[in-house]
C-alpha cells in the first residue's frame, strides 16, 4: 500500500477530536477505501498544553498555523478553526501552497466560496465541505453525485438543531420561547449568545451552500430572505397543531420560471409529511428531484463524531482523487465552473406561500366581516377560522386564519390595514405555510 497521506489541522476543538478519534479507531477501514491511510501529522492549536479529547501522541501540535498551511509535509489541511477571516486568509493561502482542503466551516463557504474555490480551480487543488451543512448527513454528495441525472426542483430543511430543539420543546411540552431557549443553553444545544441560530443566520449559511450545489449558481448568501423564531409563541404551536401542522424552522430553496426563491423562515407543516416528525436537535432535507421524486436526508446536525464523520469521508474522497487529473474531478458545486448559472433570485415579495394569521380583535359583531373584506380586496381566500371563545379576564379575543396561497406583497398590505382596524389589538402574527408537496 501506499504511504500514508500526511494531513495537518487548523483547530482540534469538538469536531477535529471527532475526526481524530475516527481516524485513529477506523484507520483500517478507510485505509482500505481510499487506497492509503491518512495521518493527521500536526496540528495548530490555541493552548497546545489544553488536555484532548482524542489520541495526539502521533500528531505534533503548534500555535503557529504556517507550520500547518505552508509545510512540505503536508497534502491536505483541515480547516476547523471557524470563524471566517483568519480561515479564509489561511485557506487560501492553503491553496497556494498546493494543499487540498477539507473544511466544516458553512460560514467561510457561504461567504468567501466562490473565491476560495475559483482559486482552487486555478491552482488544481480540491477544496471539501460536507460537514458544512446539516453535520453527517451526507447531503452534499447525494446532491452533487447520487442526484446527478436530475433536475433539483425545490428543496427544504430543517438545517439548525438548536432551533429545531427548541420548538419540538414548545410543542411538546407546551414551554414558551424563552424557557425552551434556556433548556437548550443549559443541555448545550445552545451557545451563550444563540443569534445565529434563533435569528436564523446559521440556517441561511447552509441554505446558501444547498442552493448553490442544488441549482449550479454562484454562492450568493447576501440574497437569502431570513427571519428568525424568537416570535413564535406556546399558543401559535398550540394553533397550528389544532389544525394539523407543526412549525419547523425552514431553509427552502425552489426553482421558480421566473428564479430562485432562497428563504429561511418558520413555517406550518402538514402532520403527515416525515419531516415535521424530526424532533429535538436533530436535522433533515427533503429535495423534490424531476426524475427521482421526493427524497428526504435525516440525521444528526451536529456532534463531534457525526460532524467528524463527514470530515473524514471528506478526507477519504480527497485522497482517492490525489492522482486524478483535476479536470475529471466533482467539480466543487456540482455544476462545471464555466457552466453556473446566473438564475435571478427573487425577492420576497414576489414569492407566493398560504399563511396563518393569528389575530386578536375586540369581542364585537361584524369583527370577522371586516377582515374578509380586506382579504377580498387583496384576492386572499380562507382555507380554515378558529375563532376562540372569549375569556373574560382578556379584553381582546384570537382568531386564527388559514388562507390559501397569496404573493407575499398583497399579504403585507392586507396586514397593514388589518391592524389598522379599530376592532383590531396589537400585531398580526404571521407565519408561512408550506404543504411540501
């Protein structure tokens, strides 16, 4: 057998150990997959006296990362350092070095992809990322490889555990946001400052790279809609439910005629369909295929050996083609690099969804009247009302709305001058729904 491929680390954290440990314990195996072994060799770390959850005996660790980047020794870097400026700077200069790369990094990807892999192209080297979206799963590959024949319709997920932990919680055992939120950061599905989960930044990071793979178009994440779940409310759950819909935390991405639709946002789910039954922190996607139908991709989203799983398939991919003629490599995303597509991206407002409103109006005749008015006005029809008997401790009642599918724009005026009514308390709460059919 060959000698063994030499790789060198950028941050041995979670998910570096979680690769080392798989390395180490499989390293027969994934010799005999990728025709060689593969040696993590050095390692660049913040403290390199911090104690490691995995066996460093072998690996020489370092504070300083060009030991890393620009060793002879070298043939792959990993990249789990996170963050994204100091990645990209040590990437790229990666690349100039001759170095493969292999990162988990969604945000260096979502923001710096398209350089780092036009520099990659150039200079012949691959550039790996499929723990960079939904952990294990391997969504990227059955994107760019097992879909291939395909034309890739729309796809959605439920790409950020945290987030999904959280509803599951608020649905499950009825907590309101807040106190689902703290469960998460005390089990540490959560971070201390949890913005980009709950706003949705981290859900729009993976979007951008799925679409991209997806639908062979430039990295483009300064044009993904997102909104975030901190609004949603106990009772909202409670709604949808009663009506037979989950709320899921959602990254979709669909092919429209007139362009992309790129969103993240919570939506009602019908009961029925698989993915609004995956619970806790766990991550899903479902992609709608021409040829192949509806699959749906169901896994761990995080985790040190789930993550660490993806990196060394990552690893064991780039190895078997350290001998292929860069040409005849998987192109980085999935599409030839002079074969993207410039497909415009929609803006929201032109995108058409159903909704639930939930309403709180005062407890008087022709209330509901003057509601339907406005929606007639804008061409919205119902689909279901839950109107709540009046409790006598409030002095506003809900009303719960389906309506049917609206472009996003006639919703917003509806909206404006529904709360515009006097009848009408407080804001609309609005939620999108998405059959997934």
């Amino acid at each position: 057998m060959l000698e063994a491929v030499k790789v060198g680390v950028l941050g041995l954290g979670t998910v570096g150990s979680g690769a080392a440990s798989i390395l180490s314990r499989n390293a027969d195996e994934i010799a005999r997959r990728a025709g060689r072994g593969i040696q993590i060799s050095v390692a660049c770390v913040r403290d390199t006296k911090k104690p490691r959850a995995c066996d460093i005996s072998n690996v020489v660790l370092t504070e300083d990362a060009n030991q890393v980047v620009c060793s002879t020794d070298i043939d792959i870097v990993l990249e789990l350092m996170g963050g994204t400026e100091k990645a990209r700077e040590l990437v790229l200069k990666a690349i100039d070095h001759g170095k493969h790369v292999v990162t988990a990094n969604k945000a260096l990807i979502a923001y710096h992809g398209n350089e780092i892999f036009q520099r990659a192209q150039e200079k012949g080297v691959s550039v790996a990322f499929e723990a960079a979206v939904a952990g294990g799963i391997p969504i990227i590959k059955a994107l760019r490889e097992g879909l291939a024949a395909n034309s890739i319709e729309w796809l959605a997920g439920i790409i950020n555990g945290t987030g999904n932990f959280i509803l599951t919680e608020m649905g499950d055992r009825g907590r309101d946001f807040g106190a689902a939120l703290k469960d998460a950061q005390q089990l540490g599905y959560a971070e201390a400052d949890p913005t980009f989960d709950i706003q949705g930044t981290d859900a729009a990071h993976k979007l951008t790279i799925l679409a991209s793979v997806a639908f062979g178009v430039p990295l483009q994440l300064e044009k993904v809609y997102t909104e975030g779940i901190a609004e949603i409310t106990a009772k909202d759950v409670s709604y949808a439910a009663e009506l037979g819909y989950r709320i899921k935390h959602l990254g979709i991405a669909k092919r429209t005629a007139q362009g992309l639709e790129l969103r993240v946002h919570p939506a009602l789910i019908p009961q029925r369909r698989l993915i609004a039954n995956v619970d806790g922190v766990m991550n899903a996607v479902v992609v709608k295929a021409d040829a192949l139908g509806p699959s749906l991709y169901y896994g761990p989203g995080a985790g040190a050996e789930p993550t660490g799983s993806a990196v060394v398939a990552d690893l064991v991919d780039v190895v078997r083609a350290l001998t292929s003629d860069p040409e005849n490599r998987v192109p980085h995303l999935a599409f030839q690099p002079d074969a993207l597509s410039d497909i415009p991206v929609l803006s929201m407002d032109d995108v058409s969804t159903a909704y639930y409103l939930r309403i709180h109006v005062l407890d008087r005749p022709g209330v509901l009247a003057d509601v339907t008015r406005i929606f007639a006005v804008h061409t919205i029809s119902i689909e279901a009302i839950i109107q709540k008997e009046p409790q006598s401790d409030l002095a506003s009642v809900p009303i719960v709305i389906l309506t049917h599918q609206v472009n996003e724009q006639n919703m917003k005026c509806a909206i404006s001058e529904i709360e515009e009514l006097e009848t009408v308390t407080g804001e609309v709460m609005r939620i999108r729904l998405e059959t997934l059919s």
